[in-house]
C-alpha cells in the first residue's frame, strides 16, 4: 500500500502458506498524515483472545483524522485471526505456537512462522516505531504495564522507555533482550535488536472486552502519537510509576491444578510463597516462590494447568518515579 498524503486506506493484506496452500490473512490500515514524520505501527491481537488491544487498535485507525497527522500511522487490527475466530488463548490453532516465539518467522516454517516471516516483510519492517498490544488472555488477570525492551543500543532503548512512560501506565518492566545467545522472538523485541524502539503494553483480561481497560489503551497510543510529534496535543500524565526489573514468568512443570496464593498488583517479598500445583487428588506437587522484593503483574485465574503455561509474573522494584 502506498497511498497519497491525508488519506486513509483499509484492507486485507493476503498470502498463502506454501507448505498447504492456506490463506494467511491480517486486516490492517494505514493513515497517511498530510505532513512529514515517523511511521509508527500499532498491532492489536497478537493474542487473539485479548479484546481490550484488539478494540483500542480499531478505534485508533478509525479516529485519527489525516489532515492533523505527521507521518504514517499503520494498524494491525488483530494479528492472530485463526485464534480470535475460535476464541482460542495465545495459540494459533494451526501449529500450536505462541506467535511470541514465531518472530522473526520463515515462508517454510510452520503456519505461524509464515505468519511472522509474511507480517514482518510487509508491516514490522517498514515502520519506525511499533506498539504491540496485548490484554491479557481468557486465562489471564492482570495489572496493567508496559515492556520496553534493552537491546544494549542506548539510544533506541531510551527512546522505547520513553514511549514506555508516554502510555500512562502505572508499571514500567525493562526487559533485556541483549543476550546474543537468547535472541528475541516476540516482535517487538525483534523490532528493538534491529535498533528500533518498540514496547509492548497490556491492559485487559480474561476473555471479556471492558471498556475502560480498551480506554487505558487508546489513551497510552494517542499519547505516543503526540509523544513522536504525529499530532498536537497534550500528554495524558496522571500515574506514578513504579519501574521492574528482573521480570519473571514462571512457569508450570508439571500437569496439575493451580492454586494462585496473590493477585495482580500485590507486592511480594523474596521467598514468599506465590502459589502451589497441586495433583488431581489434591497432593502438592510443586511450589512456587517469589524469586525478589517486587510486585505481581499477572496470575493465571485458570487451574488447569500443564507443563510451560505461564502461572504468575512478576518483576523486581527497581525504583518509583513520585514525580506525580
Ligand atoms: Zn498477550
């Protein structure tokens, strides 16, 4: 798509899985500001079940006027489809993957890999700027935050924690994706190891589109916008922020039930005990253990669990901003 200045353009961008002949579809837009600037790109859906970004995505492709823009904004309204149809939890249905470690993907890899590798040549790559959205998915409570990735290169890294601080979110997680021997496969640390600032933010949860969660959403990108000079207007700033370090996922080991002993938003103590899984007769088979001083982003609210499901994240307290 290459459209003329102050226009607005919707679509679907289409390709075909080689491997099977699929479809593999992404509905998408592109407003084309009437001045110069960057090309920021907005992705909902990257979980398909997580409505809250999916909605934000919509509504901000559908209310940025181009004549007041500079630059180009690009939105992927939802980007794992297959999921969203089958109200499916992180998965695409096709090849069982979290398309966070499908990026940045391969036409003869598996579905999700085609997916990333077709996303990436025809959106991720072109832009300047990008902003994943997640909401939490059907099994998932959460506090809301933004990840702004390190990648070691000072100045995209301070320039993602930037946009990390323009949303308006009271948590702030640093997330080192500079280890060469771990390379990022979400896209958007794939995005900032390529230099280029990129945050991921998370508001919403369990399967249910809650407006005022989508609303945190849209206001955290229309104050990203204003942020990277795309429009006039003020910064919404009304949040202190606490900023995490040393984020943790943990994971089940085992197939079990899982008993969540916090909620979002608790503070922990290193040590303490955050949840247990326990056997289908009710045995304890595993514990889980805060592993610093910090606070819970998310637990999952479902029991059933099995080997590699995220049950409960967490991050260091690296500092307050009590500039508010
Ligand atoms: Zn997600």
């Amino acid at each position: 798509m290459a459209g003329n200045k102050g226009t607005k353009e919707k679509g679907w961008l289409e390709f075909k899985y080689r491997n099977t002949g699929e479809p593999i579809r992404f509905p998408v837009g592109t407003v084309y500001g009437s001045g110069d600037g960057p090309t920021l790109l907005v992705l909902g859906g990257m979980h398909g079940s997580e409505y809250a970004g999916i909605e934000a995505a919509i509504r901000l492709f559908n209310e940025v006027d181009p004549s007041k823009l500079k630059g180009t904004l690009k939105v992927g309204m939802i980007y794992n489809l297959p999921a969203f149809v089958n109200n499916l939890g992180f998965l695409i249905p096709h090849d069982g993957r979290n398309p966070c470690s499908t990026f940045p993907g391969t036409p003869i890899g598996t579905y999700g890999e085609a997916m990333a590798y077709y996303f990436d040549q025809e959106m991720l790559s072109k832009a300047d700027y990008f902003v994943e959205l997640h909401g939490g998915d059907i099994p998932e409570a959460l506090t809301p935050f933004t990840i702004h990735p390190a990648s070691g290169d000072a100045e995209a890294d301070a320039k993602s924690k930037a946009m990390s601080m323009a949303y308006n979110i009271p948590i702030v997680v640093k997330d080192d994706v500079s280890n060469p021997n771990d390379p990022p496969h979400a896209a958007f640390g794939v995005f900032q190891a390529r230099g280029k600032p990129a945050i991921l933010c998370e508001s919403g949860q369990q399967g249910i589109l809650k407006m005022e969660e989508m609303q945190t959403h849209l206001t955290g990108l229309r104050n990203v916008m204003v942020h990277l000079g795309m429009f006039d207007g003020q910064i919404v700033n009304t949040v202190k922020r606490i900023f995490l370090e040393d984020y943790v996922q943990a994971r089940s080991e085992i197939d079990g039930m899982w008993y969540s002993k916090v909620v979002p938003n608790d503070l922990v103590k290193k040590g303490q005990v955050v949840g247990e899984i326990r056997d289908y007769f009710g045995e304890r088979i595993m514990e889980v253990k805060a592993s610093a001083d910090g606070i819970i982003t998310m637990i999952r609210t479902s029991p059933a669990v099995k080997p590699g499901n995220v049950i409960v994240e967490h991050g260091r307290i690296a500092g307050r901003d009590d500039s508010q």
